[in-house]
C-alpha cells in the first residue's frame, strides 16, 4: 500500500490487486486482531488481581460476542482508510488476485488484462 501510494504521488496511474479486504495480514488477521485480543486478555488478568491490590470488582463478568463485534469493527475501520486512501490518490482498487503473464502484462481471477509501461 505504501509503495502504491508513493508511485501514485510521484504520478504513476497506480492499481493494486487484493482479492479479500484491503490491509494485507497484519490489519485483517494478524497483528491487529491478536493485540486487541491480548489487550483484552491483559484486563481479565487485571481484573482478577485488582483485588490483591484492595480494589473490589464485584460480579465481573464478560461479553465475548461483545469482543468480538468490537474487534471486527475496528478492522473494517482500517479497511475502509485504506480504502479511503487508494481513492483519493486515485489508485484502482481490483479486487481479484492478479498474476503476471507477460512482462508489464497482469491478469486478473475473471481473466482480464492490464498492461502498464
């Protein structure tokens, strides 16, 4: 993405091929998702020894589907600012895998082509 956007501002016609959701591993099911989850993880364990500490938390409980909305939510955010950015420096979005099959020559999953210099 940052490539792409960088080739976009020294005015290259840009397009970036993603088949799923815009923001590679890391921000889709990586880094992203595993840090809320430990952060939430971090919190019980707080919770648990606040009392060590003489602080009462009485009838604690959890919401798991709570956690679980919030963090899909926080990833489609990331994925709508990427693509957010690919937009405004007018870059193409195709949403498809794509391969080469000649120099300066890719293909997408429904079989279309696209050349660049």
């Amino acid at each position: 993405m940052a490539a792409a956007q960088r080739a976009a501002d020294y005015g290259a016609r840009v397009a970036v091929f993603e088949h799923s959701r815009l923001g590679g591993t890391c921000v889709n099911v990586g880094c992203v998702p595993k840090k809320i989850m430990w952060n939430a993880a971090q919190l019980a364990h707080t919770v648990e020894e606040a009392a060590a500490y003489g602080f009462r938390i009485d009838g604690h409980s959890h919401d798991w589907s709570a956690l679980k909305r919030g963090r899909d939510a926080y990833v489609a955010r990331l994925n709508e600012v990427y693509r957010e950015n690919l937009e405004r420096k007018s870059i193409d979005w195709v949403h498809s895998s794509g391969r080469f099959r000649a120099p300066r020559e890719i293909q997408d999953d429904a079989g279309e082509t696209y050349q660049s210099e």
